[in-house]
C-alpha cells in the first residue's frame, strides 16, 4: 500500500469537513418547520436508537406515526422506545432487531415486516458507520460498503413495493437516505469496491456514501419514469456530535472534543438540520447505471 493511497483519500475527506464547518459557522442551522399529523402512517428508521436516527424516530412518533427503530442493541432500543413512549407522543415506536452488516439478518427483518401486513409510507435508511480498520462484514464486503450502502441498498429494493403502494397521488411514500458532504471526496473503482488492493477507511467510507447519492438519483430518476407515488432524497445532516466519530484516531479525537463543543450540531437541540446534496460529478446518469449494475450482480434481491 503506497503512502499516496492511504493520504489522498484522508486530505480529500477531511478538506470537505473543514467545508462543512465553514458552512455551518456562517449559515443558519435549518429550521424544522411545522409539519402535518401523520397518523396512521407507518416509518422505519434504521440506526434508531441513538443520534440522529433517536431524534428522527421521536419526531416521526410526535406526528402520530406508527415507528419501527430498527438496530441491532436491544437494550438501547427498549431504552430509545421507552424514551418516546415517555414524552406522551401521539404515535408509537417498536424496536426490532436486525443486523445491518448481515444480508441475511436484513432478509429476515423484511420477511417479519411483511407477515404483519402493514403499510410502509416512511423509510429512513439511517444506520451506518466511519472510519473504520480494515475488515469485512460476514457476507465478505468492505464493512462500510455494506453497512453504509449494500445493506440499505437491498432493505430499499426489498421494501419497495410495499411503499409504491402506502403511497399515494399528492401523498407520497418517502425514502430518506443519510449522506454525508463527503460524498464529494468519493471515488467508485468498479474493479475494487472491496478496497482490497489499497485500502483506506477514508476512502472507503466516501466511496459508501458517494454510492448512496448515486443510488438516491438512480432510484428517483427510475420511478419517476413509472410514475410512482415515491420520492427519494439523499440528506446530509451537517457536522453533528454523535457516536460516529468514536473510530477518529486518537490524535483527531483529542482535537475533536474542543471544536465539536462550539460548531458542531447537537441532536435533540439543533435537530440535526439537513440539505439535500448533489453529486459532484459531470455525467451522473451513466455513472449511476454502471453503479447499479455492478450492485445489481451482488445483490439478488
């Protein structure tokens, strides 16, 4: 592995941090408007029992929504649903499990939702991961390629004639995926999406969340062409202070702590305020079907 792999990727990831934070020091946090009541609508939000995913489960269930957190720490979902139940929303929230780093184990989830023959208006691919060493997840992908993409991936596609028919004209269903500004640092080599031959955790991880811009726009662009009842958006939520950052090496974490207590954004207080991102590319339409063909050979949804 050449030094020039492992320090290109980490320059270009860390420059649109520092871009972020420009952008958060001189702009007004976004303000969450007043939204209509929801009730009777159904929402998944993986990754819910803490950070963003918590704050966008509890709101969901404020709007009288029926909120399926799904995670793989049972403890802190019982803990994130006792939480919501507390505030005495109008909705309800139910955690079950599902392991997002395991195909089978997001198969499994999809097969539980389906038995129970409800509705899906709301999905909110949320969970992932940063910055983490060198390993794979038990289907033998790069773990950020499958935690981040791979795995919402195939919920999305597996999940989605459900919310082509919870939605409606004027009503849509909404699929939500969680980006990231990084998405510009990303660079997709179709011939190792593994990062088997240089790997770089920074690389890897902008290469995921390029991937789920290129997906967002893919998908939005294909049922849009069939006049389906669903959008689809790709958020970046800013620089906010969650447990995301705990795989930071020791060095950037020490630093971290002091700049995170003045710029960074605070789940629960600034409600992690989003702006819908583009990919930085020139040509993205053949870059998405390429994109999804490759995935397509991997998957078999």
């Amino acid at each position: 592995m050449s030094l020039q792999s492992v320090l290109v990727p980490l320059f270009k990831l860390y420059l649109c941090g520092i871009k972020v934070l420009l952008y958060q020091i001189f702009n007004r946090s976004f303000t969450l408007p007043v939204l209509p009541k929801q009730n009777g609508r159904v929402a998944i939000v993986t990754g819910g029992t803490r950070g963003i995913g918590f704050e966008t489960a509890r709101h969901l269930a404020s709007l009288g929504m029926h909120v399926i957190i799904a995670g793989n720490e049972r403890e802190e979902g019982a803990a994130a649903v006792r939480k919501i139940h507390e505030e005495g929303t109008e909705g309800t929230a139910e955690f079950v499990f599902v392991d997002m780093t395991s195909l089978k184990s997001v198969r499994h989830f999809v097969r539980l939702f389906r038995d129970r023959g409800l509705p899906l208006h709301v999905l909110v691919n949320n969970a992932g991961t940063m910055m983490v060493p060198d390993r794979q997840t038990e289907d033998g992908f790069e773990y950020h390629l499958g935690l981040n993409y791979l795995s919402h991936f195939l919920l999305t596609n597996l999940l989605l004639d459900l919310l082509k028919r919870s939605g409606k004209p004027g009503c849509c269903s909404r699929i939500i995926n969680m980006s990231s500004a990084t998405h510009y640092a990303g660079v997709i080599d179709m011939e190792d999406l593994n990062r088997r031959i240089q790997y770089s955790s920074h690389g890897a991880y902008s290469q995921s969340k390029l991937g789920l811009v290129l997906f967002t726009y893919y998908l939005q662009e294909q049922l849009t062409a069939s006049s389906c009842s669903v959008t689809v958006n790709a958020v970046d939520p800013g620089m906010v202070d969650t447990a995301l950052y705990d795989n930071l090496w020791t060095l950037v974490q020490l630093l971290k702590k002091p700049v995170a207590k003045i710029l960074f954004r605070y789940t629960g207080i600034c409600q992690a305020g989003s702006r819908r991102q583009s990919p930085s590319r020139p040509s993205p339409n053949r870059k998405m079907r390429t994109w999804a063909q490759r995935v397509n050979s991997y998957l078999r949804y």
